[in-house]
C-alpha cells in the first residue's frame, strides 16, 4: 500500500526526504564530501554552535547527566528548569512562564487546554501546522480568517461565542511576513478575546530580540499568552509560555503534552537560559542579522525575484509553480547553495524558502545572488 503512494508522491514531484549532514548547523553544512552555503536554518544568530552556549550546555551535562527520565510533573524538574521559567518571565515581563518540549507540542498541548466547550477560536489561515492540530485537538469550534484580514476576523468574531480565543504568528513561517499586532490587539479588547501569539520566528528577531509584542509596543496584560520556542533564533530546543501565573498553573494542569512527556534533558534548559543571556548582552548579532535581511531582500528584488511580502530573515522567492521551484533548487545545489523548495500540502504555492542570518558574510550572500541571477524563475524571463 505504502510503496505505491510513495510511487504517486514521487512522480509528482512532492516525495519528502531527509539529508544527512556530516557537519555542525551554521552558514556552511557539509553533506557527504561537499560544502554548501546554508540557506535553510531558523538559526537566525547562529547561536546553535555558539561556544559559550556550548560551555554551558557541557557543564550543565556533567552536573546533572544527559536524560531526565520522566515527566516533570512525575519525576521533578532540575532547578534549572525553574530558572529558565523566571528567565523567560523577566525577559517577556510576564508574571510567569513554562516550559515545553517543543514548539510543536506546545501549540498541540496548550490550546486544546485552554478551549472549553463554551470556546470559539479564531485563526490565521497561515498558522503553522502545530496550531492547525492543536486547534484540531481542541474539538471546538474554529473559524479560520483570511491571512492578515482584520475585517474578516471582526466580522467573524462578533457573531459567535461566549470565550473567544485568536491565535495568531507574529512571524508567518513559510512568507516571512509580519501579524498585524496593533490591529489584532485592539480586535481582542473590543471583543473581550484572548490573544495567543506564537513567536517561534519572532523572538530573537524582532523587538530587539524581546519578540514580536516588544516589536509593537505592546504591554503583555494578562489575556495575552506569548508563546515562543528556543529552537530558532536562540540555537537551542524546547518552547514556552509567557503569560499570567494563573494560565501556567492551568497549562500545567491540563496540556496533555506537558503531563504526558519526558522533561527537556537539563543541558538543553542550560542552553536556552545561556542563549537568552547572550541576546540581553545585545553582541551586535541582531544588527547583523537585519542588515543582512535587508541587503538579500534589496539584491533579490534588484536581480527581479518576487520576495512575497516578506518582511523577516524569512525570504521566500516565488517561483511559478512546481516543476519550476524543483528546477531552481536543482540548480542552487548544483551551485553550493542549500535552500531546499517548499512544496505543498506545506505551502499551497511552491516556493524557495531562503533564511539569511546573523553568520552569513557578504561572500555567502553574493554566491546566492550569483546562482539566481542564473537562473531567473520563467514567469520572470
Ligand atoms: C510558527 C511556528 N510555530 C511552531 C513551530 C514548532 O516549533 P518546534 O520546531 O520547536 O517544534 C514552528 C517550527 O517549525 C513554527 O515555525
């Protein structure tokens, strides 16, 4: 049964698979012999081979081994499990934080613990799959609005329920483009929402590294609920809340994927409060990282590609259908460049997905330029 749909996959050009790196993430990964320019990773600081983050997770591995062996509710979390809860806390001036495996279990875990039956929840039609499933999981009722239409989500969120939810991203992973925070909050106060934002792709990022709330000035109260992950821009694993302490203990009580799964292995904790020290510290990686979006989005547009309304270190470059996006990611690997293409059901518009980040020098940047000035994408010739 499996080969053949694998077969179908296959011949139209979306059967998935995985390379194998032999090298470290950074600007250059290595699979098999050869070296490629990096243009994949969410690791927007380059903080995954960060030798002080490194030093940090190691020690933390000597003090308190490798796994932690159940759940954190079952067999206790280490202090420092704690300490990246109040790290969070302060860093998003929230009253409390807590932590979950991953971003993917977060979402999955905490929305269907916040939605009762008496809920309706309002989401993004961009969301990422996480919060697509969550909401699943959830079982109530879930309006989708178009992408970014406040109107729509206005209309939509007058005519129904008792307890209103809107979940938004503040960075749309596969366009790079940004929520309309601003909009979206003052919508929620009118209507008596919470708002749940998922800023896997926005701390770090934006807001000087606060994350997207930070970004639009916007003071955390407690129907807000921030979400976010270490896995991005802070090199690391793992995901959290930032919200009010009522909410955590609730979450802690009720998110299935939290109750239900083995804790995060405490050198990982380490890692994250590490990274999140080195971004208070303010190194210059994020002026980096932003003059290195800004130049690859301004050169992408000189050469004639189509950025797709993106306004992030999440550059995607339209390419006019499928067979086309294959082609040009053919011919950046053949040039050194590792960007892979982005197919559906992920996107419903293939697309090359390029991620520039604080690592990449100017070379790394004018190589890519180079190979896309190549091959231009054909509703563009
Ligand atoms: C917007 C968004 N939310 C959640 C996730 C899931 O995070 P994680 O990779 O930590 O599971 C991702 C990453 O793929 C994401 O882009």
């Amino acid at each position: 049964m499996f080969s053949q749909k694998l077969q179908i996959l296959k011949e139209k050009g979306l059967l998935r698979e995985i390379k194998d790196r032999v090298s470290p993430q950074g600007p250059k990964v290595k699979f098999g012999e050869r070296e490629y320019i990096n243009f994949s990773s969410n690791d927007y600081l380059g903080l995954s081979i960060h030798p002080y983050i490194i030093d940090r997770a190691k020690r933390a591995m000597d003090e308190y081994g490798y796994g932690s062996a159940a759940s954190r509710l079952l067999g206790g979390g280490s202090i420092l499990h704690k300490g990246l809860e109040d790290k969070i806390a302060q860093f998003k001036d929230t009253e409390a934080a807590l932590i979950f495996n991953s971003g993917y279990s977060a979402n999955t875990g905490i929305i269907p613990a916040f939605a009762d039956e008496d809920t309706a929840i309002f989401s993004d039609e961009l969301n990422h799959a996480s919060i697509i499933d969550g909401c699943r999981l959830s079982k109530v009722k879930t309006l989708i609005y178009r992408h970014k239409d406040l109107s729509h989500l206005e209309g939509l969120i007058k005519k129904n329920a008792k307890r209103k939810i809107v979940i938004t991203d503040t960075v749309f992973s596969m366009d790079g483009d940004i929520a309309p925070l601003s909009d979206i909050y003052k919508i929620c106060k009118k209507n008596n929402a919470m708002l749940y934002t998922d800023d896997a792709h926005g701390t770090g990022v934006l807001g000087n590294g606060k994350g997207a709330l930070a970004q639009f000035n916007i003071k955390p109260e407690p129907w807000i609920i921030q979400m976010g992950t270490f896995s991005k821009a802070l090199g690391s694993f793992g995901a959290f809340i930032a919200c009010s302490s009522d909410v955590t203990e609730w979450t802690l009580n009720t998110a299935r994927s939290l109750i239900f799964s083995t804790a995060l292995p405490t050198c990982i904790v380490a890692a994250s409060i590490a990274a999140l020290e080195l971004i208070e510290k303010d190194s210059g990686l994020i002026k980096r990282l932003w003059e290195n979006r800004d130049e690859l989005s301004r050169r992408l547009k000189d050469i004639g590609y189509d950025i797709m309304g993106s306004e992030t270190p999440i550059i995607p470059i339209k390419t006019g259908g499928l067979e086309n996006t294959l082609r040009i990611s053919r011919h950046l690997h053949k040039k050194g460049i590792f960007a892979p293409a982005i197919r559906p059901p992920t996107v419903k518009e293939p697309r090359i997905r390029i991620t520039v980040t604080a690592s990449h020098s100017d070379e790394d940047i004018e190589r890519l330029i180079e190979a896309l000035r190549e091959i231009k994408p054909l509703n563009n010739q």
